[in-house]
C-alpha cells in the first residue's frame, strides 16, 4: 500500500500539484459565519445600516423589483425599509445580507444576499437594484463578489440561484455568473400574493474553480 502511495505520488506532475494546492486554498478546511465587507471594482458591499432607510424605501417600493423577487411588500414603506435593517442586524432575514453601495460616493444601490441552505453544502443567491441603477453590470459586480466570497469563506458544494421565468435581465447575470441550468419550480410570492414560475440554476465549486482559473470570471 505504501509503495502504491508512493508511486502515485511519485508519478504526480507539477501542474497535479500545483492544481492540488491552489484547491486546497479555495477550500477552506473550516465553516465561517460571518460576512465580511466585499469590495469590487465599482462596489461596496457592506451591512445595511440606518441611513439606508430612505433610499431602501425610495428604490424598493417598485413593482418592478418586488414582483421578481419572493419576500418583498409592495407598497413598501419606510416603516418596512427600517423593519428590515433592523431584522438584518438580528440575523431574522438571512446570515448575510449585504447592501450593495458605489465605491465612489457611498450611494445605496440596492441589496444581495447568500443564505446557507440547511443541507449545509448549498448557499442561494439572491440580488435586487433599485430601478435606476440597472444596466450598468452592478449586479453581476456583486453577485460575483458574492459568489467568490461564500466559495472562498464556507466549505459549500454549490450555490443556487433563482429567477422567474420572465426575468430576462436577472437570467443573463446568472449565466454571466456561470451558473448553468438545473430546472423549473414554482416559489412563493410576497407581493403577488401566490406563486411565481421559477428558473433554478446552480453554479458548483469545481465550475467556478474552473472559471476563476481560466479567467472566465471577471
Ligand atoms: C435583475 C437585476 C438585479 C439586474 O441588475 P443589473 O445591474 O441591471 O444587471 P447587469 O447590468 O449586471 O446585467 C443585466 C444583463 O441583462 C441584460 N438585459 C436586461 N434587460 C434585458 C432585456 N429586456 N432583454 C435582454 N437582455 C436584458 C443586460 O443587457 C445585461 O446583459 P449584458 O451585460 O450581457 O448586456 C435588476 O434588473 C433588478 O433588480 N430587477 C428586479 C429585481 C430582480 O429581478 N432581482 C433578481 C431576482 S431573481
């Protein structure tokens, strides 16, 4: 057995071991909980915090949003802007909810987040921007800042996404993102009052090992 082990370390190519060690940097021997601030090119992504309030309640208190995504109102009102800081600083909406904000000028652009699934190797992403803000690459910016960080940070097989059917924009950053197809569902809405026709997509840690070391990736 051991002349086994050796041989076959033995008949390892540097680029096996190269390939080997940079796997076990990618994947880390332990779970974090936490959420670190996320910076990308044009991006910050940080807690939301109290002077969200007024731009959250401006931006997100658009059908347009509300009906892509499952849990939020609509109308959606001040009071709910501040129920929701407040419920992110307890951990009641998800263990890593970030505010998505410029770089340049601190401005509050919309939110994302990645929530542990309790199988504990699967995380879902999930990202909404206020209205005036799309169409500017943000979203795939941060969803790939966030995808780095749960695969660096969590010992997580794959993280899944989810769209609506009819959710053209959100489908392009997800592919963008190298996410592939896994299939369709129904899932709760909030301000629909019933269920919505979803697209399930998964992007899987060898995948995004793959992308990152081809450069596919940002
Ligand atoms: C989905 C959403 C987050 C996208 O944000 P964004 O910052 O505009 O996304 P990006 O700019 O990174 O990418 C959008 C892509 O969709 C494409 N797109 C947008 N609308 C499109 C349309 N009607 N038809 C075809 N492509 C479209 C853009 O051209 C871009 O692709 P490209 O870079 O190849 O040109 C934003 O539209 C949003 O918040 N929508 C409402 C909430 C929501 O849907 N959240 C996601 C729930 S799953």
């Amino acid at each position: 057995m051991q002349s086994e082990l050796l041989r076959e370390s033995q008949s390892r190519s540097p680029r096996e071991d190269s390939l080997e060690s940079s796997q076990e940097r990618l994947r880390p021997s332990r779970s974090r909980t936490d959420c670190p601030i996320l910076l990308s090119p044009r991006l910050v992504l940080r807690a939301p915090h109290e002077d969200d309030i007024d731009a959250l309640a401006h931006l997100a208190n658009n059908a347009n949003i509300a009906t892509m995504v499952s849990r939020m109102p609509h109308p959606y009102t001040v009071a709910d802007a501040a129920d929701f800081v407040r419920r992110t600083k307890t951990g009641a909406i998800g263990k890593c909810v970030y505010a998505i904000t410029k770089a340049d000028n601190g401005a509050f652009l919309g939110c994302c987040g990645i929530e542990p699934h309790p199988d504990g190797k699967t995380a879902e992403l999930g990202y909404w921007l206020g209205e005036p803000h799309w169409n500017k690459g943000y979203a795939t910016e941060a969803a790939q800042a966030l995808t780095d960080m749960a695969f660096r940070t969590r010992d997580i097989d794959q993280i899944d996404a989810r769209c609506r059917v009819m959710n053209v924009a959100s489908r392009r950053v997800i592919q963008k993102c190298g996410f592939q197809f896994q299939g369709s569902g129904m899932v709760g809405s909030l301000a629909l009052g019933g269920m919505m026709s979803v697209e399930w997509y998964r992007l899987d840690r060898k995948t995004w090992m793959s992308l990152r070391s081809w450069g596919g990736l940002r």
